[in-house]
C-alpha cells in the first residue's frame, strides 16, 4: 500500500464499496476507481475471513485493468 501510495483509508472505501468484483477461488479481487487518482482502478487482493468478519488484504494493484 505504501509503495503504491494507497491510504488505510482509501482501502477501506474500496472493501466497502467496490467498483469491480472478481471471485478467484478463495481469493477475490476488488477494484474501485478513486475520485483523487489518475490511473487506472485500484485493486486489492483479499481473503475472506467469515468466521472473523474480516477481509485479509494479500496485496493492492494500481492501474488495474479489469475484464474485457
């Protein structure tokens, strides 16, 4: 997240409120495009963790490119 300069915050809204949802087997991928970014959409690769109600964040993209 620090890398791609993508705040707790911003990945937090995306989680809540995704653009884009892509289910891959235990994985899934969200995407939202952030009103103060210029690139693409922003991607976070996720774990869902039922038993927690929680989300595990396993990486963020920038310039993601969903399906055609």
């Amino acid at each position: 997240m620090e890398e791609r300069h993508i705040s707790l915050a911003k990945i937090s809204l995306l989680i809540a409120d995704p653009d884009l949802r892509i289910a891959q087997g235990p994985k899934w991928i969200f995407a939202k495009a952030l009103p103060d970014r210029s690139d693409n959409l922003v991607a976070a690769v996720l774990l869902e963790r039922q038993e927690k109600s929680l989300w595990v964040v396993v990486t963020v993209m920038a310039r993601f490119e969903g399906q055609k």
